[in-house]
C-alpha cells in the first residue's frame, strides 16, 4: 500500500485506519533517550511490551512507567500506572500515543530486536 499524497484529513485518517499490520507496528514508534541513542545510534524504535517510557507530552508528562500493552491497530500504548477515572469510579488504563513518548529503557529479552540494534552499532 503506498503511502498516500493527499493532504485531506479525511484521506490521511482513511489511509491510517486501512494500513497493514506491518506498517502500523512502525507507526506505534517512539523516540529513544539520548543515552540510548548515543549507545545504539538510533532515534526511534517501535515500542514493546517491557519497554520503560516516559511520557513526554499531554496531562501525565513528566511521568515514567513500564509498557503494559500496545495496541498497532488503534496505534495506541498503555503504561504501568497511568488510568483514567470513568464515570462508575472504576479506573481504566489511559491510552497514549507512542509520539508522545520517549524510551528509556528497552527490554531486550527476544533476540530478533537485540540483534536489530547491533545491526545498526556494526555500520
């Protein structure tokens, strides 16, 4: 699919919401620390499950949290900690969008993904 040149809201939301799976996992990508990025030489990274986040923007900013869940279909991402009251008083995971974040820390326990970042330091 390629990515669309229309700049009409409408069209970009269309093309977002009828992506492939393998390229909105790269859209739920966020930007990594400086320490991170110093040490492997990238800027961004999809996000994942285990990874430590800070929010970077919006009512929780300044928080940090470990990733619980991330969902590519809505683009969305859920961090340890952080829920929203609803109207019956029970509280719900609040979702966030991964460009709101930054990676701290990675969690680099499946081998594909170590060997994705030693890929980059080896160039």
């Amino acid at each position: 699919m390629k990515k669309p040149s229309s700049k009409k809201p409408g069209k970009q939301r269309k093309w977002l919401s009828s992506a492939p799976h393998h390229k909105k996992r790269k859209m739920t990508a966020a930007h990594m620390s400086t320490e991170l990025l110093g040490k492997y030489g990238r800027r961004s990274l999809p996000v994942r499950k285990g990874d430590t986040v800070l929010v970077k923007r919006g009512e929780s900013k300044s928080l940090s949290g470990e990733v619980t869940r991330v969902n590519p279909k809505t683009g969305k991402v859920y961090v340890e900690g952080l829920t929203v009251k609803k109207m019956d008083g029970t509280d719900v995971e609040k979702p966030l969008h991964a460009s709101n974040l930054e990676i701290t820390d990675l969690h680099l326990e499946d081998r594909e993904r170590r060997e994705v970042l030693e890929k980059k330091i080896s160039k």
